[in-house]
C-alpha cells in the first residue's frame, strides 16, 4: 500500500504469493489484504468479482488496485479490481439531488480531486414543481414509477454528457454518493414518500443501505456502489447531513450553526460533542416566501442593489451587466435593507409613498414600488416590488429569526455565543450578511463568523467518495443529532410577531443597525 | 416473538406504531425489532423489500413474520415478509453436494422439521466420474460453464420435482446451505477450481459469502439467500465442516473423531478446544480401493456375509433377498473378516487355496475365490473375488489405519483415549465395526463409542437451516481447524507397512481379535 492509498477508497494491495506453507485461498488471501487496508472486520467479494480473482492475481503477479467500499454496517466490500499499474480512471459521482436542481461532479477516487461538474434542472418538475406536489403525484396511477423514472433517466442521460467532457467512461465510475432530500432520496430509491406528508411523518427508510448502482438503474460501472445519505426524518433530509460534514460541525469544538435555506429552512446547531436541528417547514411563512419574488439566477438578474440616501436613486447590478430583467434572492434582501436604510419602508416593512415619490404606483389597489421603469427594463415592462412581496420577505425574515431564536434557545445558548453561522446553498452564496443582518433576517454578529460554504450538499456527497474516514462520520452525524419539532405554540408566535419589523420590536438585539 | 421464535430463522415480530414521538422510518422500525430477535448489531434490507414495506406494515397492523438470515461478517438480512398470520410455507433447502450424490431435504424454517428428501446422481458424472477428471475438464472450452450448468441444472429439476411431493412451491424455499468438497462448491459457484490440484493448491475461495439463490442461478423464491459451507483447503471441504456441526465435536468436552469415507477418507479429531483434520488423498492407496470393489447398495448386492468356521460354507445375505449380483463396501469389509477369522487369507491377507478348496481358481494367473457360483447368481456368472482385489483392500485399511494412528499420534493420544469415533457417510452406515476391526481397519474400541451418524452432511447442512446458532459456529468451526497434511514420509510408510497385516503386525492392539 502506497502511503497516499491509506486516505482513499482505493487501495494498492500486494498479498503474499500462495505456498505449501500458506495455501489460503486466492479470494481470503485478497480479503485478508483488504481487511487490513480498509481496517474492516470483513471484507465482501461478489460472486462476479470472485470468478475474475484467481487468473487475475496470477497475471497481476498477486498485486492489485482495488476500489473498496462499505455498507451501512461497517462491512467493506470489494467493487472493482484493476492492474496494479493501470492507467485507468477510476471515479466516483457525487449527487446533489435538489428538488429543483441537481448538481453532479465526478472525483477521481484516487487523488480526491474534482474532475467535472454539471448542474440540470430536477426533470422532476415537470410533474409538480415542489416536494408536496410530487408527493401527491405519487398518488396517481404510476406515479411513483414515472417519478423515479424522471429523476434516473435525467442524472443517466447527464452523467452521460459529463463523461463525456471528462473523457471517461461511465463504466468508470465505481462509487456514487446522493445527497438529497428525504422526499427526493425516496423517489430515486423508487420508495413510496406518501406517509411522510401524513401525520405522523412517516419515511420509508431513515438508514438506506449501500445498494448496487445497477439495482437503481444508474448507468455506471456494472458493479458500481451507491451510497444514499441517511436522513433523520421526513424534514430533515441526507442533504443537511451531507452539510454537517462538510462544514466539520461534528469534530468541531465550538459551537457553530449551520444554516440551509432552499425551499425549506434547514438549522443544524451544534459541535463535537450534541447536534440539535430543525427545519422550517414548520415555519408559518417561510415556504417559499423569500423565494416567490426571486427568480434563478441568470444573465440581467438584479443580484446587488444600493439607494444613495440622500439622491433616493437606485444603485442597482444586474448578472454580466445585462438589462434587469427580475431580482434573486439575494437581490430582495439588499433591496429591504436598503428600502429600510433610506426609510423608504417603515419599520413594519410598508413602503412610505411620500419617500418613494414617482417610483410609487396603486395596482390592483396594492402598493408598488418600480425599481427599473420599462423603457430601461430587459422585459420591455416596469420591473415593480408590491407591498404583498414585501409582506412576504418580512414574514420569511421573521420565521427565519424566529427558528434561529428558538434553537439556540432551545439549549440555552444566546445568539451572539456562536462561534461560527454556516450559511449554505445558493442563497448562503449570494447574500449579504450586512442586509441580511439590517432587516433582522440573521443576528447581528460579526461579520467575520459568518462562512458562506456554497453547495454543502454537493461538498459532503464529494467528500466522502475522496474521504473514506467520512463513511462512518456520515452515520454517526446522523445518529447525533437531536431532531426538535418547530411547534407553532403561543411562545413561537410571540417571538414570530416580535421579529415581524425591522430589523426587531427590540433593536438592542441589532447594535449594528441604525434604525433611521 | 413467540418463545419458538427464538431459534428459528422465521421470527414473528410486533413493531411500535409510529406516533409523533416515535417516528423513526418504517424499515429502522423493522431494522431494530429484527435486530433484537435476530441478535446483530444490523439487518440488511434490499431495496425491493424496502419498497414493500410501508404498505405492508399497515395493512398488517405492524407485525409480521419474517425470514431473517446472516452474512459471513455477522451482519443479518432480511430475507421474506409473510403476514403474521400467514399459514403459507416457509422453507428451506438443504444441499449435500455429493461427487457422486446429490441429496436434497425440505426443511420447515418455522419448525425444523423435515419435509422430504430426495437423492439423485450427480449429473457432472457424464463428464467425469471424480472430482480430478472433472477439474480437467474445466481446461476444455465452456467446460467450466457446462460441470456449472449440469449441477444448477440438476439441483433445479430435482427440487421442483420434490417440492411437488412436498406440496409447496419453489418459491416458499427462501434458504438453502450447501455442503460438498472444495471442488464440487467451486463449480456450483461457478468458480474455475484449476489451482486446486497444482502445487500449492490453491481454492479460489476459503469462506464464500451468502449469496442470492439468483446469483447461482438456483429457481426458489426470488430473494432467497444461499449458504455454500466454508472449506478449509483443496482437500477438506464444506461437507465436513457440516459433519462436525452435525456430530457437535465443537461442543463436546471429550476427545472424539469423525472418520467420512466417500471417494476420499477424511479424518477429524477433536474437541470444543481444538480439531485437527487431515485428508486421505495423500494416502497412497486408500483412494478408491475400498469401493473399487464395490458397487452401490440396490437388490441384489452383498451387504453382509459370514463364512462357518466348521464347514466353510459362506452365509450370504443380499438386498432385498435377491439372486447376488455384487458386494458393497460394508459387503467386502464383513467378507475380508470372515476370510482371515476361517483363515482362508493369511495374515497378509493372501488367498490359502488349501483352505479355499474348489472356490479357488487361477484367472489369468491371478488367484480368485469364488463367492457364488454362477448357477446361483443373479448375472449368470460366477461372482468373484480375486487377490489383487484383496491386496487393493488390504492397502486401503492399512491406509485408513495409519492415517487414524497419525493424526491421534499428532497430538500424543493414544486411539484408545478417543471418546466417540463417528463414522459418516453411506459407508459408515453399513458398515460392521466389528469386522473392521477384525481386519485392522479401525482401532479395537469398545464397540459402544463407535457411532455411525449416516449423511453428516445434509446433516449439517440442514441444521444450518433449523438452528441460527449453527451458522456462527460454522464459521468458527473452519477457522480452528488445524489442518495436518498428510506427508507420505518414511514415519508414514513404516506405519502403512505395519497395517497391511491382518489386523495388524502389532497383534496387541486388536487384544478382541483372535488371530486362527
């Protein structure tokens, strides 16, 4: 063994050539071997790879690299063996498994290094646009089958594409990894989800096992292994555990708090020694509330925007400079904050008609607020903000707060004791901590514990096909975390209400934030 | 779990509803019940199980029956779900793969017991008789895909066939164990067992894992898993690990042996502290010798056979009373007895034609005495026997003998101090202790710690199947077996020279033996 082998999944073996003196045979031999690279009790061998072993070790002159892998109980297992000096690729493909985008990337599994990535809207989609509507489809005469169906034959036809640009075959992929949802993991293992939406919430499997690529219908390697995360229940899905490990909150000392806002909020608190997380499905307004305004980000998305206090003028960036032509999520954000700064909005978030001036306009008796008018507009129309899009982005700041609030309080911590606030997602990416923190979305801590980690998904899913000290971290993250139901009690909606305005009813929580 | 539960592979189980505060997936709900009946840190489920789940779990109020069983590292898996009411058949499939015959036996897996049996030559025979011709066999083109094909094939006729006479379907059979030699494993496992008689032969496979019945190919239920016996080397296979878990020579606190004379003799010696094993394909004369003359038992064939010390006359007993028409192995023993207590051979084992009287002729210069004239017969023939067929028995005792005396010797004990001996096998079944040891065969043992234990080997493998507690010791009986090789050294053959005397040249050990 290669001291550079000791850390990967596969591993150079050189056994002892058979004699009179030691007759094991070939397979225990190569087990034997293997058990001492992976340090397993057990090494399994497939029929298939067992009928190859005794020609090729004779040809190989009893040396081999191998790809390894384990399962759920600890036992390795032998995936592939190649020649002791091949030159060939030997890959692993990393899911992220996104109930609207997924993000593939294939690792060398030799060196942990990253060999390509692609991203594709979840195919998924065209059935129902979010988890719940999925699950309902389910329902429905093959739903379930044509719901596996989009989502396999999309990351088959994709992993093909990205081979493809990595000059590899397919069947050089041995090991995967999916991070996803507990909603989308079930649909690409074919699980029925429908009793995860039923009280009370009810997944299939919390812990799938290791299962052969070609038992999912993945088109890899014959033999290759697929390693889906554990969830921790219908809410708290594989994706956030992925987040954990990449982030390093379970070997981390302080405490630190990592925060995923896709469709759902997902919260995960905590350090080495305890775990405590929740998700805001349970939050009254977050669902899709900071997103309904944005759209994806794309070429003329507004992605930064400023109001000069004293001008009022707008200060606005688009992506690659384009004519605006919508606003993402963290376009919203800095636009609250800013609206709120220049006391274009009250402290309740409404906007002040006398402060917007002409950029005022009643539709459909709403208030309206123009960012870019049409003549300077990429969509040839007024790009306008209501008063209910507004409305909307304070009870998600609210929920979000709230959630914050309840957790760390939860376990009797104070906001401001975090060490470090993990933000994740493509949302984590983009947003200003600053805004985020003027309109009381996050608290009001210094800048510098902040860490946005980008896709901590698709970063975990990679890390443990180059990492196989992660495969047990995987299963003791999720067996330590403390999963709390977000009860929406008197106490929540009393904290709810109190972070409905801006940046808070109690502003000492915010000493950054000037309150105009 | 019912009480009778606990020792079966079929366990009853009753899971926790879920609740708001319990709402662990349905499979870890089921995982951790199985885990507690069946004892293992996990329980494997596949993915097309895992999918049936839910809706069975509801539908039959969480419970159910369940047939569970084990991978060679001690992880559990769960094979079938039956409702838990359910009066459908659970069964299982014992295999003692013969050379020559194959056996199968139904065993109920809730109760243990035995369904039917049935035996059937080995169809590898029209390849090659013995396990030599047919592993140069598998040099020839698709050889090793048509001995493969052959023994699936048979397996699989027969057990529709006896599953008809048992009244169950293929697919109520969710277990099966196979007990053979190296070879005859190999070959089901469709694994090329060519290193195996070439220094310093090499199995391709020491402890083959449970494997799908599919994977083999074998027609039963669909999921049904499949236990091939372990085998210490080339020489000492899975149906003699089966015969000292049939015997329980790994629990016992005395010294016993077991002795299984098939194509070869194989020899165990031990206790539940330690076993030593060796093999008589080393011996240079037991191989085939005793049986050479043999036929299979079937009317008309001599089993027992006495000579009137007085008149001469022989006293013939055939099968079934028919006209003779051959001698089996316990035939030729009791015959070889009588011979040298009326002192028709000598000591060396050599025809006395003065004793002989009119039976004795010269056929192409060879002495032959006649059992029963052809006037009597049941071919039409004189039934004979000649002196090279009495030299080749007198080679295969005294090989039988100096192999005992060797391994007892390996240990310093003296045959005396044995326990039990076992004698496994249709041979050990006929056979007469009392002339074997008349003729030095066996040592002089009171007759009551001789215990014939008939087919150890289906027995073994059908214990597997009734009793959980065998597998593990399956396991841990190969892996304390010393296996001596048998070195046909100077010791060895100034040994074989002293057995090849009637009982022996050492009279004193056969003190029961009067020598005329």
């Amino acid at each position: 063994m290669t001291p550079t082998d000791s850390d990967r999944w596969v591993k150079t073996v050189t056994l002892p050539p058979p004699s009179l003196e030691d007759n094991t045979a070939d397979a225990d031999r190569l087990e034997a071997a293997l058990k001492k690279a992976l340090k397993t009790p057990t090494v399994n061998i497939s029929p298939d790879l067992l009928k190859t072993i005794p020609d090729r070790m004779r040809a190989w002159n009893f040396r081999a690299k191998a790809v390894v892998f384990k399962d759920v109980s600890g036992r390795g297992m032998l995936v592939h063996l190649a020649p002791p000096d091949a030159a060939e690729a030997l890959c692993g493909l990393a899911i992220d498994l996104g109930t609207t985008r997924v993000v593939l990337r294939i690792v060398d599994l030799s060196t942990g290094g990253h060999l390509g990535e692609t991203v594709f809207d979840n195919p998924q989609i065209a059935v129902g646009p979010d988890v719940l509507a999925r699950i309902h489809h389910v329902e429905t005469p093959e739903g379930l089958e044509r719901l596996n169906r989009l989502i396999v034959e999309g990351i088959n036809a994709e992993t093909e594409r990205l081979c493809e640009r990595c000059a590899i075959g397919r069947e050089s992929i041995h090991l995967a990894s999916v991070a996803g949802n507990t909603a989308m993991t079930h649909l690409l293992l074919g699980l029925n989800p429908r009793w995860m939406i039923r009280e009370p919430y009810i997944p299939v499997v919390n812990r799938p096992d290791v299962v052969r690529a070609a038992e999912l219908g993945l088109d890899l390697h014959p033999q290759a292994r697929v390693l889906v995360f554990p969830n921790v229940g219908s809410y708290f899905g594989g994706d956030l555990i992925a987040g954990i490990l990449h982030c390093d909150m379970d070997q981390r000392e302080e405490t630190a708090i990592l925060v995923d806002v896709g469709t759902n909020a997902e919260v995960v608190l905590g350090n080495r020694h305890w775990m405590m997380a929740c998700a805001g499905a349970a939050g009254p307004a977050l669902e899709g509330g900071v997103t309904r305004m944005g759209t994806t980000a794309g070429p003329g998305v507004i992605d930064r925007i400023a109001i000069d206090p004293e001008t009022l003028e707008f200060q606005i960036h688009t992506i690659e400079d384009q004519p605006p032509r919508g606003i993402c999520g963290s376009g919203v954000i800095d636009l609250a904050a800013a609206l709120f700064r220049s006391a274009v909005v009250d402290i309740r978030g409404k906007l002040v008609p006398e402060r917007c001036g002409d950029r005022f306009s009643m539709r459909d008796e709403l208030g309206h607020l123009t960012l870019v008018p049409a003549n300077r507009s990429g969509t040839g129309e007024d790009l306008c903000i209501s008063q209910a899009d507004l409305d909307s982005l304070i009870r998600s700041k609210a929920a979000m707060y709230t959630i914050l609030e309840t957790i760390t309080d939860s376990v009797g911590m104070q906001q401001n004791d975090l060490d470090t606030f993990f933000v994740a997602g493509t949302f984590g990416a983009y947003i200003d901590p600053v805004s985020a923190i003027t309109i009381g979305m996050i608290p009001d801590l210094p800048l510098e514990r902040y860490q946005s980690i980008g896709n901590s998904s698709l970063g975990g899913a990679s890390r443990v096909l180059a990492e196989p000290d992660c495969f047990d971290r995987i299963h003791s993250i999720r067996d330590s975390i403390t999963y709390m139901e977000l009860n929406v009690n008197q106490d929540f909606m009393n904290r709810f209400s109190a972070a409905k305005f801006l940046p808070h009813t109690d502003t000492a929580r915010f000493p950054s934030v000037t309150v105009p």
